[in-house]
C-alpha cells in the first residue's frame, strides 16, 4: 500500500472528529487503493478483452472486411454502403473501434479509464492498426483468398475513421462519466 495514501487517510481519520469503525475503515481503504492503483498487465488484458467482445458484438450485426453480420446480408451497412467505399470504411471503422471505446468506459476502474484518457493519442491507432489486420487476416482465411490485400484503401480509411472516431467518444465519454461519478458522490 502506497504510505502517502495511507498516511493522508490516517490523517483523515485522525482530524475527522468522529470514530469510523476498523471493518468500514479497512473495506473503504481497500476499495480507494483499488481504484487507484493502475496494473499495466491487467489494464492490457482487459483492453483486449474489451476490444474482442465489443468487436464480436458489432460483427454481429455490421459486416467488416466480408465478415458478418449475424443471418447474412449487410446488416447496419445497408444504407452506409450507397454513399460509396470511403464512407463505409470510415462508418464501419467508427462503429468497430468506438463501441470498443465505449464499452470500455464501463469496464475499466478510474485510474484504466485515467491511463487511456491520458494515453489515448498512441493506444487508439495501436488496438485500430491490431483489429484491422485480425480482421483482413480473418477474412483472408475465412474466404481462402488474399482479396483483402486488394482493399488496402479501404483498410486506411476504416482506421482512420475508428481511430479518430473512438478517440472523440472517448474523450466525451470519460467527461461525461466523471461528471456522473460526481453527481453520484454529491
């Protein structure tokens, strides 16, 4: 336990005026560090877990790179892909990595959500450019064809419009959700 936190809550208690019990003490103390305390290894892993179950959802019901959705057909895409291949990929792109972004809001404890909101401008392009080549190498074995090396624009485009897309709803997202924690604390 950091002593810095632990003597600033002593010193809370001891100035409090009031006597907090050891079992609420211990439990509030252990809840706080928890919050606080940022594990890159396990930050890492849910960053990947959150990116595979929020991007298995959205090909459930949105094709990406010939995959999906869930039934057939072109789900979501339907309408998007009428106004031509650069706003389906930047739409679809949008849709993969900004789920993931939102999803991630819930998952992660306050000093993740911290790390990413501070980390954002190299984690976002790093779990973009990691999905876009697992879905063009899924797609590739899926269909038994390399035809995904043919839609590299295509590829460009969806990153960059998840990339920009789940940065943007990140950012909102965590100033909303602050606030939020905020009004609850109130």
């Amino acid at each position: 336990m950091p002593e810095d936190i632990e003597k600033e809550f002593q010193d809370f208690l001891e100035n409090s005026g009031n006597v907090v019990p050891e079992k609420l003490r211990t439990a509030t103390l252990k809840q706080t560090l928890r919050d606080l305390t940022f594990r890159p290894a396990k930050f890492f892993v849910k960053l990947v877990s959150v990116q595979l179950v929020a991007g298995t959802l959205t090909l459930l019901v949105c094709p990406q790179f010939g995959l999906g959705p869930l039934g057939g057909g072109q789900g979501l895409m339907t309408w998007v892909m009428e106004y031509g291949p650069i706003a389906c990929a930047l739409f679809c792109g949008s849709v993969f990595l900004g789920s993931s972004a939102l999803f991630s809001l819930f998952v992660f404890r306050w000093a993740e959500r911290r790390f990413l909101y501070e980390q954002r401008l190299w984690i976002f392009p790093v779990v973009g450019l990691a999905s876009v080549v697992a879905l063009m190498l899924a797609s590739a074995i899926h269909f038994q064809s390399l035809h995904v090396l043919q839609h590299l624009e295509f590829a460009f485009y969806w990153l960059l419009g998840g990339v920009v897309f789940s940065q943007f709803l990140y950012q909102l997202g965590q100033k909303l959700r602050e606030q939020w924690d905020l009004h609850l604390a109130a």
